[in-house]
C-alpha cells in the first residue's frame, strides 16, 4: 500500500472514533465519574481493544482470501451487492 493509501485509512479511523456512539459514551461516563485520568485510560484501551479486533479481522480475510478464491469471489460480489442495495 502508498503512503497516500495509508493516510486516507487513517483519517477514515479517526473520523469514525471522533462520531458520537455507545464508546464514546463509554468513555464519557468514566471521565464523569472517576476523572480525566480514568477518561484517557478507558480512551487509550478502548482504542488498542479496536486496533487488535481490526487487525484480527483483517489477518481472518487475508487466510480466507488466499486460501479459497471462491470465497474471495463470494465476499467481492456479496460486498458490491450490499454497496447497491
């Protein structure tokens, strides 16, 4: 992958952890009841707890992929069909 390509993944992760949903209310409710300190904490973790679910994710779909290209058929077309729908 570019360094273009890297970027533009990185600015999509961070618009996604900067919209509001049930972690940052999460992180909110530790921050309000046990401090700031508490706050990051939760933040700092809950962002490692992310990184290691996507890059589990990503390494699962890497062995299927290379593995069976039938599945990478199957995953290709059942993600443009979502994509139309």
């Amino acid at each position: 992958m570019t360094l273009t390509i890297w970027l533009s993944l990185v600015a999509i992760c961070c618009a996604g952890a900067m919209s509001p949903g049930p972690s940052l209310a999460v992180v909110v409710r530790h921050t309000i009841s046990s401090g700031r300190t508490h706050g990051m904490v939760t933040a700092l973790f809950h962002g490692a707890g992310v990184a290691a679910w996507a890059m589990a994710t990503i390494f699962g779909l890497a062995i299927l992929v290379a593995e069976s290209p039938l599945m990478y058929k199957f995953i290709t077309y059942a993600g443009a069909c979502y994509l139309t729908w």
